[in-house]
C-alpha cells in the first residue's frame, strides 16, 4: 500500500555541544511518520562529537562566520532546492534556538512554522529587525522550560515581547521542567506541524 500521506520536512538545529546524531533522539519523540528531518551540523568542532554554532574568539567574543556561510549553502543545497519553504518547519533547541532567532529568521521566506526552544540572543539591545520582512506570516512558536538553570525562561519571555512587536503570529509556551524538550511542547508544537 502508497502511503499518500504528504512529506513533512522538518530542519532541526542541535544545541551547543550536540550534533545531528544526538538531534535524531529529539525528532524521534516526535513521532511524526511522514516527517523528512533534515539535520545540519555545526561547523566548530570542540570534541569528539561535540559541536557548536559559534566559537568563542575571546571572553563574550564568538566567530560565527563558519556556521552563517555552512547554513547558507545547507538551506540551499539540502533544503530549499528540495522544499517550498512554506511547507518546511524549523525546530532548535538551545543554541539551536538562537540560530534561528538569528540566522532561520532573517532569511527571505516565509516558513510553515519556526520552533525555537529554550534558546537566548546574543545581543538583546541590537535595534536591528529580528525578523526578514517575508516572515511576518510565519508562525513563531517558542518553548522554554520553567525551571531551566542553564538559559533562563526570562530570556525566551524577553525574546516573546521583541518578536512581538515585529509580528502577531508569535506564541510562548512556558512548560514544567528544566534546559530540555518538554512534552506538552512536543505535543502542541506536533498539533501545529500537523496542522490540527
């Protein structure tokens, strides 16, 4: 039997010290059947399996430049050659949270959905525009663990207020639990990929 269900592209974006491996355990409590994830991976290695987005140069100083020219060709090469983006969701965790704030967001199309959790800026008082001016139909959808000790919920609170007044279509959802995916999230953000 076909499955004719249609293919849900999903790119997920790992935290500081993860990699694409260790994002495949976050896609797989998803539990989406037609889900296509499309994992990156970022370009500073620290150790062995352990990766990053942006490299500390010198105290509160990171290179990022690596990772913007690696996401560039990654989107067109792996994704958007493939995908309408408007059928494609981002998801990132952590650090990969912040690369969607900073890199995902500013690209010039409109997502089917971006899934940030648990993640901060780098440079909360920049007066840029946090957002391309295609993406104010996409759906913003942060998460962020009540109890996390590692980036605090503050800053996915302040996030939620800055994208706010740049577009309507931003949600937080603030959920038991520390730095890590929460489960009611999972399940409202998969409603959402899911389209009910």
């Amino acid at each position: 039997m076909i499955n004719s269900k249609k293919v849900i592209p999903i790119v997920g974006i790992h935290g500081w010290k993860g990699n694409r491996e260790s994002f495949k355990l976050v896609a797989d409590l998803f539990k989406i059947e037609n889900a296509h994830w499309i994992l990156p991976q970022a370009p500073y290695k620290m150790a062995e399996g352990q990766y990053t987005w942006a490299k500390e140069i010198e105290e509160g100083v990171y290179e990022v430049r690596e990772s913007i020219r690696y996401l560039n060709d990654f989107f067109k090469n792996e994704v958007l050659n493939k995908y309408d983006p408007k059928d494609m969701h981002v998801l990132g965790f952590s650090q990969g949270a912040t690369t969607c704030y900073e890199f995902v967001l500013k690209m010039p199309f409109q997502f089917a959905g971006v899934y940030p959790i648990a993640g901060f800026l780098r440079d909360f008082d920049s007066m840029e525009k946090r957002l391309h001016e295609n993406q104010k139909k996409t759906p913003i959808f942060i998460g962020h663990g009540k109890s996390d000790n590692i980036v605090p919920v503050q800053s996915s609170e302040k996030i939620y207020e800055i994208l706010k007044q740049e577009t309507a279509n931003v949600e937080l959802l603030l959920y038991n639990g520390g730095h890590k995916i929460g489960m009611s999230y999972i399940k409202a953000a998969k409603k959402r990929i899911l389209g009910n």
